[in-house]
C-alpha cells in the first residue's frame, strides 16, 4: 500500500556532519589506499633523496688592543670595537670566497653519471648494478677520479668535458669542440691552440664509467657558496659568530668551512697589519725630515761657534736654556691634559679652572725667562737660540725613532682581533632530508586526499538516494529492492543468469519484488490494457533482472504471465531463460515470419511464458511503429493476465516511447546511487510530451551501505527471515 510522505524543507545548505562521518567510514578503503600509497612515496622519496650535512664553526671578535706595554697613544691608535654586522658581510664577500675557491680548486668540478632515480642510494647504500648496457657507466661506491690541473678558454666555462674511463691509470675525453684525446693520469695533456689543459690524478672507477669535468665561473660558484653559508651572532652583542656551511659531502662541508675560516683569519690579521704599516710609513717619512733639520741645526751651531771663536755657554746662559726647556715641555703636558679634560668638563668646572690658572703661571714665567734672554749679551743670546734649536729638532727625531720602532715590534706582532673558538667540524647525521617529517607529511597528505576524494566524490554524484527523492519528482514508488550480485547481468557466466525468485526464494530482494507485484496489482485497476512496460533512462539500472522476476514471483501467485524482451538491439533477457541467441521472437512476430504461438518459450514456472527479441532487425523503430504491435498486445490480453514487456532506455532510443503507447501503463526503474535525478526529469518529459503518462517508478539495487543517513532508516532491516523456517 502506497503512503505519502510529509514534504520536508530543504536542508541542501546544511552540513549534515553524521552524513559526512558516514560518508568517510565508506570510502574508508579508498582512504586507506591513498594513505598508503602517499606513505610508500614519502618512504620512497625520504630514502632516494640525496642527504644533506652541515659543517658549523665558532668565531670571537675582540677588542682590539695592543699586546705589548705601548703608550697610551699606540693603544689608542690601535682600539677597535668588534663590529658585527661589517664582519658578516666580510666573511660573505667575494674577496673571501673567492680565496676558498682558489685553495680548494672548488671550480674544477667532478661529477660522476648516475642511474636515474636510484643514483644517490646505489653509491649511499653500495647498492648492487649489473654490469650490463648502459649501467656499465654509472657510478658505484667507493670510486673517484682526480684532476691535478685543468684550463680551458673562456668559451669552454661552464661546458662539461665528458670523460670516459678505459682502465686504471688512463681514459679518454671528449671536449666541447667534438675531439677526443687519451689522458693517462699523471701525465698532462695540453692543447695550445685550443688553450686547453688537463692533468687527471688517481682513477680509482672501473673502465667504462663516465665523467663530467665541467670548469665553474667562478661568479656563478661564489653564488652558490653563498646560498650554502650562513653567518650569525650568538646572543645579541655577544661577539661570536656561527658560520654554517650545507653540502651532501660531509668531508666538502668542512673542508670549505675550514678554508672559509682560514681565509677570513688571515684577512683580519693583515688588515691589523695593514694599520701598523701605514704608520710606520709615515712615520719614517717623518724620519728623514727629522734627521735633516737635526743636522742642519747641529751645522747652524758649530759654524757660529766658529765664526765667534766661542765653545761654550756660560753656567749662567746654560742654567737658563735648561729652565726655558723644562718650562716649553711642562706646556705641552698640560696641553695634553687640558685636551682630555675638555671632553670631560666645561671652562668653568674647577678642575678646569685649575689647569688654566697653572698653564698661565708657566707661560709668565716662559716669558720672564725669554725677558732675561734679551738682556744677555748679544753672542750669548745667538748661542742660546741655536743650541735650543739644536736640542729640540734632536728631541723630535728621538721621539720619532723611538715610535718607529715600537709600531716595527706591534706589525711582527700582529695576531688580529679575531679567534677561532671551535674549528670547522661536519655534525654525523644530515640536516636533510628529515626522513620522519618526510613521511609524517605525506602521509598526512595521502589522507587528506583520501578525505578530500571521498567528500567530492560524494558531493559529485547526484544519484537518487531514496524513494523521498522519486516522489519529490511526482513519482509513485511502488518497491525498493535491495542490492543483490546476482542482478547484475555482467556477473552472467555461459551465457546464463539464474532467476532470482527461483534460486533464493527467501531473499530480501525477492520479497521486494513481491512487494512490487502487489502494489503493481493495485495500481493497475484502471489500465486500458492488463500490459506494462518497464523501461529506464540507461542500461545498468536493472530493469531486466526486475522484469523477469517479477513474473517469475506473478506467475508463482497463480496468475499467467507472458514476459517479451522488447530490445530489439541488445536483448539480454533470454539468459534468464536459457534461450539461444538465434531464437525466433518479437522481431520475427511482428515482420510476420513467425506465429506468436511458435516463438513463445514456456518458463519455468508454470503459467509463465517468455518472448524473446528475436534476431536483430535492420529498422527497430519502424517495425515497433507498425499496428502489428498494438494488434500483438491485444491478443495477448485475451490470453494472458498480464503481459510484461521489457523495453530498452528511453534515454538511448525512441523504441519504448513507441512500446509505451501501445500498453496499459509504463513503470521506470531507478537505479539506486546511480541514476541522476536530472535523467530522471529527461525520461517523464519524454514520455510526457509523447502522451505517456509514468505511473510510477521502482528503486532498484538499494544498498543500505551506501545510503545516505537521511535515507537508510526506511530500507533496512535488524532480521532476515526465511519462508521454509517454522514459525
């Protein structure tokens, strides 16, 4: 009995979580199979890709300052605050890096030929490769080529000399130029008019390995080198620098750090070096003008004791020269410490004030001794000037000489402001690739994806998932029937389908479709023809199967039933019924070739007879069209209680539109989870606007399983119960 449901407002908008959670837990073997493969692949790719290692190295940067007891004037020439930022930018300079390629030759670059993909894990892991083909050249465990020296000209930068080993000690190399030449290691071979020059060390690779010997620009390395090194300070205004240097070879990591480190150390040392000498430069330039205003003085002096016949100063004039020199170096002294002063307070502090009032009392007593010096007689006083002139150029040239010689012991002494904490070491264990987050990571994107395929794909599919969905169209649905292998016409083995109605009696699916004979009983009364046509909007939904047990399930109520297989192009009905292919049927009837007496085949079951579709016409269409049909249909009224006719998709031909016309009432079955709703809409409107009326549909191959939650509740069932047990 039909019953009607309470339209429910539309909640498409609305995120059904319970729908989505069921949704997940049944594509839970496609989520799996996706987690699975993304974890082999992470697996894969964290074990195939090349690892990376990373050297560190600890420097200091001191104040400098002098190590030996200098004047406080050394000192200060040679104080200098650390200045982190500028000894980064140092240590990243090409000046630097390009001192690291020179001492490790890093611009003669060696590269074997590996295996593709597996390359890095053959030579990592000393895997295993035949000796066969092309394997031959690639790459193993353990072995090298060496290059002593290599030139090549401009052009030739950046361009791979492909090098071929032939045995232990000799090869041959093919250049840019297309020549190939013999090496043997050891020995040089040298093209002048190429100005091309190679020497190979050590082969330690068996014969027919091969090589890239390829010459970097050293622009192009220097880049590199940059994007491997980095250069931080440890604690802020801490001083120390952290240089890190990345390679996949650990050995090359350290190496390039150590030089990296040694090249830097020995800029800072001559850069320290560098101020000495540019004052000791102008010191001694100083010397020379020194030692020429000493001698000139000293001659000044003597060639006017000469002239005057006078040898010596009196006491009196030598007390004096004494008093006027100790007061002209006091002067300077306290000029040196007003200097200082003067950064520290204003004129008017005290102390200030002080150094003032002293710096006048000398200079009155300078002038009352240079006073006294006018009143000396007139050879005296000349004497006194010249040998003060004399004493002070001696005193300069002694200052200078003895300055000189101090900045001479500070440039031997030189050792910089910079010290090497920690010396370059390479960690044991790679920085990259981090295997464990490799694989976390994709595995978590595998699931993801998972997830995100099942969601779409259930969002994608647009297939009816109810009865409640059919009759939102307008449709009546007079069964649901479960999901069963055993109606999918594929699953046909020798050509044969088993009637389900027959084989397993007590199923759920077969007492659906007694459910459809009853309701199909009731919903008939007021056909003008006790004939039905079942078709559907595409091949798969499952008509045939529905078909034919339905009046396998009709003619076991006692009633005669007359089933005909109304495809004319791909009839498969007949495998129900054991029937051969070249069996006269529906086609042979209505042509005339046949009687219908003669083509109809008795069932199985009493009361039930089948009509096959007969051999394949030339014009289906045209011969359903003709009034032999509706004629055909007639007779079999009188003869028969209902007459099923099996027609094909009304979607893929015009063939059941035509059958449609001709009997009592037309069903569609839907395919559960499969049939779009807008085929749906395509096959009433076809009927429709050929003046069939669809009295109502059948939902086949319902799958609880598979069902949405809002669906599920109507269509299953907590018990299975079986005809032949006793109640």
């Amino acid at each position: 009995m039909m019953h009607q449901r309470t339209p429910q407002p539309d909640t498409d908008d609305e995120v059904d979580l319970g729908q989505v959670v069921l949704n997940l837990w049944k594509g839970k073997h496609l989520i799996a199979g996706f987690t699975g493969v993304a974890l082999a692949l992470g697996v894969l790719a964290a074990v195939l890709t090349t690892p990376t290692y990373k050297a560190d190295a600890l420097l200091q940067l001191e104040e400098r300052s002098g190590m030996l007891a200098l004047p406080t004037e050394m000192s200060d020439l040679l104080s200098n605050d650390p200045r982190t930022i500028t000894e980064i930018e140092i240590l990243r300079s090409r000046f630097i890096l390009g001192q690291v390629i020179a001492a490790e030759h890093l611009d003669w670059e060696i590269t074997p030929h590996t295996a593709p993909l597996i390359g890095s894990a053959v030579i990592r892991y000393d895997l295993p490769l035949p000796q066969l083909g092309v394997l031959r050249h690639y790459a193993r465990r353990g072995e090298s080529v060496g290059v002593d020296f290599l030139q090549v000209p401009p052009e030739w930068v950046e361009k791979p000399l492909l090098l071929t080993v032939s045995d232990r000690d000799r090869a041959t190399i093919r250049l840019p130029d297309g020549t190939v030449h013999d090496l043997t290691a050891g020995q040089m071979l040298r093209l002048e008019s190429a100005g091309f020059a190679l020497r190979l060390g050590a082969i330690t690779a068996a014969p027919g390995r091969i090589y890239d010997i390829t010459q970097r620009d050293v622009k192009l390395l220097i880049k590199e080198l940059r994007d491997g090194l980095s250069v931080a300070e440890k604690g802020r205004q801490s001083g120390v620098l952290e240089i890190q240097f990345k390679s996949a070879d650990p050995e090359r990591a350290r190496r390039i750090l150590a030089a990296v480190t040694e090249a830097y150390l020995r800029q800072n040392i001559s850069r320290s070096a560098a101020e000495a000498e540019s004052s000791l430069n102008f010191i001694e330039s100083q010397l020379v003008e020194a030692r020429a205003n000493v001698d000139a003085a000293e001659a000044k002096l003597n060639l006017y004791k000469q002239e005057q016949l006078s040898v010596d100063l009196n006491f009196e004039t030598e007390s004096l020269l004494e008093q006027i020199s100790t007061l002209e170096a006091d002067l300077r002294a306290l000029q040196d410490e007003e200097d200082k002063v003067r950064q520290l307070y204003t004129t008017n502090h005290p102390t200030y004030q002080q150094l003032l009032t002293q710096r006048a009392r000398l200079e009155a007593k300078l002038t009352d001794l240079r006073g006294e010096v006018a009143h000396l007689p007139a050879t005296q006083r000349d004497i006194l000037n010249l040998t003060r002139d004399f004493d002070l150029a001696q005193e300069v040239y002694t200052q200078l000489l003895t300055r000189a010689q101090e900045v001479r012991v500070l440039k031997a002494s030189t050792i910089g402001n910079v010290r090497i904490i920690d010396f370059a070491e390479t960690a044991r264990r790679p920085v990259a690739p981090q295997k464990a987050m490799i694989v976390a990571l994709t595995t978590v994107f595998g699931l993801l994806a998972g997830l995100s395929f099942v969601l779409i794909r259930s969002w994608m599919r647009k297939g009816v998932q109810g009865a409640e969905d059919l009759e939102a169209l307008g449709l009546s649905v007079f069964a649901t029937i479960n999901y069963t292998p055993e109606g999918d016409l594929q699953n046909a083995r020798g050509g044969e389908m088993p009637l389900l109605s027959l084989t397993n009696p007590s199923n759920l699916t077969v007492e659906a479709i007694r459910s459809l004979r009853t309701s199909l009983h009731f919903g008939m009364l007021d056909a003008a023809s006790r004939s039905l046509a079942v078709t559907s909007t595409a091949p798969g939904a499952g008509k045939s199967f529905t078909s034919a047990n339905l009046a396998v399930v009709t003619a076991q109520a006692g009633q005669k039933v007359c089933l005909i297989d109304c495809d004319l192009r791909r009839g498969q009905l007949r495998k129900y019924f054991g029937v051969p292919k070249g069996n006269p049927g529906l086609s042979e009837v209505l042509s005339g070739q046949c009687r219908l007496e003669e083509a109809l085949v008795e069932g199985p079951v009493p009361g039930l007879y089948f009509l096959p579709a007969g051999r394949i016409p030339p014009n289906p269409s045209e011969l359903l069209m003709r009034a032999s049909l509706p004629d055909l249909i007639a007779a079999l009224d009188r003869e028969f209680d209902l007459t099923l006719l099996d027609c094909p998709p009304v979607l893929a031909v015009t063939d059941p539109v035509i059958i449609s016309r001709a009997v009592g009432a037309t069903i569609a079955v839907i395919r559960h989870d499969v049939t779009p709703i807008g085929e749906i809409n395509a096959l009433t409107n076809t009927l429709k606007s050929s003046g069939v009326r669809l009295i109502g549909a059948v939902l086949n191959g319902f799958d609880p399983k598979r069902a949405k939650a809002a669906h599920s509740y109507s269509y299953s069932y907590n018990t299975r119960y079986d005809y032949s047990k006793k109640a």
